[in-house]
C-alpha cells in the first residue's frame, strides 16, 4: 500500500504517513492562502515522483503552469495534469494541451470527471506511476453552480476512485458559506479534515485523521526555495 506526507513539515511531523486511498477535506476561512497550502501539497507529491492532478475552479490553468515552471521545480511536468473549470467560462479560445485539459464551468462535473479520468489514465494505468494525489480547489465553487445532492454523487465517484488507485484526494471548502448540514454530509466520504482557523490577524492549521484531532499550529507562509512551507511551532489551541 502506497504512503503518502503532505509536504507540510509540521503536520507531517505529528501524523507521520497517510495510507493510500485516503480522501480529506480542507476547510479554512477566506484569504488564509489555502491556494499556497494544497500548492504545496502538490509540488511534495511531485518533488517525490508522483503525479498529481490539480482540478481548478479559481483559477486559469494556465496561470497555474506558469507558476509551477517559474518556480523552477525540480520535476517532470509530464507528471502533472490540471483540469481548466475557469478559461472557457472567461470566453478564452483555448484547447487541450498536454498538461492542461479544459472543461467549460464548474457546472459541467461530467466533465470534470472525465477529464480526471483522463489523466488517471495516463498517469496511474498507461504510465504506471504508482501513486497519484488529485487535488480540486474547491468544492464551494461545485457547489455555487450544483445542487448539493449532485456534488456529493461525484464526490462519491472520485472518493471511490482515489481507494481503489491507492491514491491521495485533497478536497478543498471555503468555511462559512455553506450550512452545517452541508458540510456534515460531504465529512461522511471523507477519511479525514484538515482545518484552518483564525484569531485576530495570525492563522492556525491542525488535522484530524483518527479519533482525535492535532494541536493547532500557528503558521504564515514563506516562499522561500521554491516551495511553500508553513513557519511556527505548536502554538496554544486556539478557541473555537
């Protein structure tokens, strides 16, 4: 069974390796930099050998690319795939290349799923890299322009995906816009939550992947060699 660090040195530290197949949920409020978070998360599977697909609602594929390439990675782009929800939406003209492939909005979860599929595809069956994170940033978007109902049907699918390709999910939700409930009955595909909490101007991140969740971890981000990592120690559980 494959194993899996986030690339986050501190969370690392406390949950040591993840098993395959596992799917978590990141939650965090807005302007936390979850963007630089479930990057890196990224680039740590790829500085490692593996591939990684990034589904993106948010932002252009394009800009994505060209960010990983100025930060000159240590790494083989033919590993990396991102799956384009945003570009045709702009009414950019703009087609498939080799690392990106293009779905009209993140309406369209048919779509998405085929393309995810598509990369699995190459990755995981024709070139038979054994492990793979797919990464979608986010959910809140899915489910600005999808019922809940919907999303969860395609979370299920891909959730299912992810144990059966001994693979890593990391699922992305903006806290405070979606009711309780909600976010009760997406958790229950979920393997486990990383969370992100706020106090004054300074954020926090712990995880839970068992029964009990880690201390919070005050961190900022520095992007300093390349890759985004979090800076601070432990820090007191903050009340929430």
């Amino acid at each position: 069974m494959s194993k899996y660090r986030l690339g986050i040195a501190e969370l690392d530290k406390v949950l040591g390796e993840i098993e395959g197949g596992s799917n978590i949920m990141l939650i965090g409020p807005p302007m936390c930099r979850k963007d630089a978070l479930v990057y890196n998360i990224l680039y740590a599977g790829l500085l490692s050998g593996e591939s990684g697909i990034l589904v993106t609602t948010e932002e252009m594929g394009g800009s994505v690319l060209k960010q990983f390439k100025q930060d000159e990675l240590d790494t083989s782009m033919e590993r990396l795939g991102i799956v384009d929800c945003v570009s045709i939406s702009l009414g950019i003209r703009v087609s498939d290349t080799e690392n990106i492939k293009m779905v009209p909005n993140p309406m369209d979860l048919t779509g998405i799923g085929v393309k995810i599929s598509q990369f699995f595809e190459q990755f995981h069956v024709r070139n038979r890299i054994q492990r793979t994170r797919l990464i979608v940033n986010s959910l809140s978007t899915m489910l600005m322009y999808s019922n809940l109902q919907t999303v969860f049907r395609f979370l299920h699918v891909f959730t299912g995906r992810i144990k059966a390709a001994d693979a890593l999910g990391i699922y992305v939700l903006e806290a405070g816009m979606h009711d309780d409930s909600v976010i009760a009955t997406l958790k229950q595909l979920f393997d486990g939550v990383i969370e992100i909490g706020e106090e004054g101007d300074q954020f926090f991140i712990r995880a839970k992947m068992g029964a009990r969740p880690t201390e919070w971890i005050g961190y900022d981000i520095d992007r300093t060699k390349n890759v985004t990592q979090l800076k601070g120690g432990v820090s007191r559980v903050i009340n929430r």
